[in-house]
C-alpha cells in the first residue's frame, strides 16, 4: 500500500487530503509543524509526501530537505496558497516531483498521488538495478 505524508498546518486540509486519499486506498498519515513530521519521517517509511511551503513560521523546504536526507526514495510534491518563482525554483533545486497552488481540486490531487507514488516505485527500481549491476562487477572481478 501506498504511503503518504500530509504536512499543513492548516487542520481542514490536512483533515480533507486525508480522507480523499483513504478513501482512494492510500495509507495517509498527517502533521501540522515541522517537529511532528520529522519525528513521523523519522518512523515510517513514505512513498509520496505533500507539504506545505509555509507552516506557521517555518518553511516547508525544510522538511522536504530532511525527507531528500532521510527517505530519498520518496517522491515530494509543494503546495502553496501563494507560489512564487523564488519558491518554485528552489524546490525544484531540492528534486521536488510538483509544485501546487491550493485550493487543490479531489482529481488534481488523486492524479499527482498516483503519478508521484509512481515516481517514487522507478526510483527504488533504478537503485535496485543499479545495486545488482555494482554487485555483478563485484562477482565478475571489474571493480
């Protein structure tokens, strides 16, 4: 089962991302600051996390900065009430999958999940396969 990550500080988004994604077969788990998600980060094992660029008054990219360090199989997605090419491209520097502007619609939501989920199963296929090749070099005596 897919894992996701919710990260707002806002209750009713939280509250409703989570349930439309349950309710879609996602395993959702959700945070509202920054020292939550990381002691959550820090215990499960997540395929996607959407995240908030502003919490309060922290920056989200810190938390998908953590989440590149701690789970780099796991896909990122941004959203903000108020993006801005400043914030855009600094998520892009840190690998993120997407970058949404809220309100976010039941089916935009659904299809960047699947999408990003997807992302995430390549990534772990390409460390995989990259892993296995190193391994048979290793056996065939070229490293």
């Amino acid at each position: 089962m897919t894992k996701v990550l919710i990260v707002d500080d806002e209750e009713n988004i939280r509250f409703s991302f989570s349930t439309i994604l349950t309710e879609a077969g996602y395993d959702v788990i959700t945070a509202g600051h920054i020292i939550d998600a990381k002691v959550i980060i820090s215990a499960n094992q997540f395929d996607v996390a959407i995240v908030d660029r502003l919490l309060v008054s922290d920056n989200g990219m810190e938390i998908i900065e953590y989440i590149n360090e701690i789970q780099p199989f796991c896909t990122s997605v941004l959203i903000s009430a108020f993006p801005n090419f400043k914030s855009a491209s600094e998520g892009y520097k840190h690998c993120l999958f997407a970058y949404l502007q809220k309100p976010i619609k039941k089916n935009e939501l659904l299809s960047i999940v699947k999408k990003a989920a997807q992302n995430s199963k390549e990534k772990l296929k390409l460390y995989n396969f990259e892993q296995q090749l190193i391994q048979n070099q290793k056996i065939n005596g070229k490293m």
